[in-house]
C-alpha cells in the first residue's frame, strides 16, 4: 500500500468515528431524557429538566472538545 492510500483510510476513519460517536452521544442523551420525560417538559419545567439539560449542554461541550482535538492533527499532504 501506498502512504496516500494509508492517509485516505485514515480520514475515512477520523469521519466514520466522529459520526458514530456522534449518533451515540445523540441516542443515549435523548434516549434517557425521551425515557425518563426530561426531555419535553409536561406543563411546567421542574428540577429533573433543568438537570437533564445542563447534562446535555455539558456532554455537548464534551463532544465537541474531543472531536476538536481528534480532528486537529495534520495530515501530511496538507
């Protein structure tokens, strides 16, 4: 195998990761806010709501700090 061969598998890695991580931080988050009613408020907001969303925008910056720092190496053709 050539190296731009091995550097194409890595960044068809890199994106195949990053959605699958991606859908899993999604189904989950949702998954237990849908299961647990946190999600979608019935009448008015309680405490669980406010917690579940603060997870959620925590786990969200999670997210994205390890995707940034997954997505910040160089490839060496550019």
């Amino acid at each position: 195998m050539s190296q731009m061969e091995n550097d194409v598998k890595r960044f068809f890695w890199r994106i195949v990761y990053s959605v699958a991580l991606g859908l899993v931080w999604l189904f989950f988050t949702f998954g237990i806010g849908i299961y647990n009613e946190w999600l979608i408020p019935e009448g008015k907001l309680h405490t669980a709501n406010y917690v579940f969303y603060g997870f959620v925008l925590i786990t969200l910056a999670a997210l994205i700090w390890i995707l940034f720092k997954f997505w910040k190496e160089k490839f060496p053709h550019g």
